[in-house]
C-alpha cells in the first residue's frame, strides 16, 4: 500500500517584531499571551504543560545563545499600577 503525503501549509510572519509590552494571564487550563509592537499586537493561548514547554525551550536556546556570544545582562521591568485604573478609583 502506497503512503499518502500529508503537506502541512504555515504562514510565517516575515517581520521582526520589537516587544513593546507582553502581558500575560492565565488560568487553571490556558495561558494567554499578548505580544505587542508598536500597533500590532498578537494573541496566543497555550496550556500550562506546553507553557512550561516554551519556557525550558527558550531557557536552553539562551544558554546556548550566551555560550556563544557571551552572558545577557536583563531584568524584568518594575509592575506599574495602571494610570487609567487610579484615575477611577480601582487604585490603592
């Protein structure tokens, strides 16, 4: 019996985005991601399991990354209580 070719289309984006903002939420079930560029934004969700996938994936393509070109030097940015969210009220 003949094996039937499967071909699988993926549209890949050929801009190169710099991050603006990258909020994140999630729930028991799903992980929501919102990747923001200046006024493009794109919106990913994704299991706890496969959010713990991404994340020892990018940790071990950065380990290779610093071996090679030597160590980042970063910090996460300082949380901000939203302006919009003092102005009515909802603040401290």
């Amino acid at each position: 019996m003949a094996e039937e070719q499967k071909q699988i289309k993926i549209n890949l984006d050929p801009i190169l985005y710099a991050l603006s903002n990258v909020n994140i939420r999630f729930g028991e079930e799903v992980f929501d991601f919102l990747l923001i560029s200046g006024n493009q934004g794109r919106q990913f969700q994704v299991s706890p399991k496969h959010a713990k996938r991404i994340y020892l994936l990018l940790g071990e393509s950065l380990n290779e990354y610093e071996k090679k070109f030597g160590p980042l030097e970063t910090q996460l940015p300082e949380k901000r209580e939203n302006e919009w969210q003092e102005k009515i009220g909802f603040g401290k």
